[in-house]
C-alpha cells in the first residue's frame, strides 16, 4: 500500500488493483473564503496551493471516498474533478441527497457501524464528532471509515473529529495497522476547537497499535498548528517515530 499525501486531508490510498481518492479539496489557493476572521488571521482558503504535479498523481483514480460536506474536504474543483472523470463515490447516507444534487456519481452509501462489501474488502463508517461541545451540533454530521483490503495494512481515516469512545474502539478493538488523524487544532471564531486538542492528537497516537499519519496541517485558516509544533509536541511525549507528518505532496510506502 502507498499513502500519498496531498494537501490538508486530500490524500490517496493506493493498493495494487486500485487509487482511492480521499476528500478532494482541489482548488487553487485562495479559492474559498477565509474561515475565522477573529481568532486567527483572515486569509482566503486554501492558504497554499496543490503541490507541483498533482495533476499527474490524480491521473487513474478509481474511486473515491467522501467523509462530510464541508468545501475543505470537498470543494468545486474536487466536485467538478469527480464528474469530469465519472469517479465512483462512496459517503455516508447522510450526505447521499447532497452530493447526487452536486451531480456525482454515488455507488455506495454507509450507515454508522455497519460493516460493507468495498473493492474485495470491507469499509465500515465510524461515527465522528466535529467538536467539542456545543460547536459540534453546527458543523454536523461526519463519518471516518475503518477500510480493509485484501493483502493490505487496514487503515482507519478517523475524519475531522474529537477523541471520543467511537475513536476509542477503533484504535482499542478493530485495531488498524494505519490510522489518520487530523492534527491541525481548528478553531471557528467562537466556541471550542472543532478538531482534536494538543492532549487528545496525544492520546490518539498513544492508543493507536500500528502507524500514524497526521493530516488537516497547514493548509486553511482555522487551524494554529504547524507542522513543527506538532513535532515538538511528539517528540517530547515519545511518538515522534510512530507518527508521519508528511508535506504536501510526499508520498509513503507501507
């Protein structure tokens, strides 16, 4: 299996038969608006652009995978990118009615916990909670997904959520040989992060049996951390070695 990482949690998973797409946020920088013009700088989304070649490297996708509806985890250009090419998509039902109105092509819709036939496999849709608290009532519904694949590491794309007894179970229980986490701490311009908190990426990492990568870093406005604080963060706690951190456009081999 080979993970490439593109930019913020646009990533494809690709095996020997197949190139899974994953949350296609694919347009230029500064193409959406900013996110939080208080708490944090007012800059226009995405903040960097596509790294070099990404064009290329989306050449022969197979298929993709939808975790929530929101424009950083699939915006116009990914959109227009899926019809263009006639990509089959698998999200969860929540998002069925949403996305066929967009015009993709939806082969697959998943129910929270309930294991289903994907690519020889299975792929199961995991709840995850968008924040802590009250914030996380509007920035609805969102599902991870727990993928296994014939001959290949099983990988759990945990999506944008907080470190709840779902997560839990998945690192405790199904136990995945890869787990995606996001890392980049985002906050709204009010009320409580909407991603994991420092303590909580800790305890995702500590909890995980098998590799980590840390994604949603650098990329849109919202989100403090940087790639280097969250090496400072891991390496004082130990898991530095278990976790990468990868740079828009690095690729890795499992």
């Amino acid at each position: 299996m080979r993970i490439h990482h593109i930019r913020n949690a646009t990533m494809i998973i690709e095996t020997d038969t197949d190139r899974i797409l994953v949350d296609p946020m694919l347009g230029p920088k500064g193409s959406l608006p900013a996110f939080t013009y208080f708490r944090f700088r007012a800059r226009r989304n995405p903040i960097v652009d596509l790294p070099e070649h990404t064009g290329e490297v989306l050449k022969g996708i197979t298929h993709c995978l939808i975790t929530h509806r929101h424009p950083d985890h699939i915006d116009e250009s990914g959109i227009a990118f899926l019809k263009k090419h006639k990509i089959p998509v698998t999200c969860s039902a929540l998002d069925e009615t949403f996305f066929k109105d967009k015009g993709l092509h939806i082969v697959q819709v998943l129910q929270y916990g309930q294991p289903t036939d994907f690519l020889g496999g299975s792929i199961t849709g995991i709840p995850a909670l968008h924040g802590y608290g009250y914030i996380a009532k509007r920035m609805g519904k969102v599902m991870g997904f727990f993928i296994k694949l014939p001959g290949a590491p099983s990988v759990y794309l945990s999506s944008d959520t907080v470190y709840t007894s779902d997560v839990d179970k998945v690192l405790k229980t199904l136990a995945p040989d890869l787990s995606v986490v996001a890392c980049g701490s985002a906050q709204m311009d009010f009320f409580k992060p909407i991603l994991m908190t420092s303590e909580d990426i800790v305890r995702f990492i500590r909890n995980a049996p098998g590799k980590v990568i840390a994604n949603h870093l650098e990329a849109v406005n919202h989100c403090p951390t940087t790639r280097e604080k969250l090496k400072e963060i891991l390496k004082a706690k130990g898991l530095l070695e278990k976790t990468w951190i990868p740079a828009d456009g690095e690729k890795m081999e499992m």
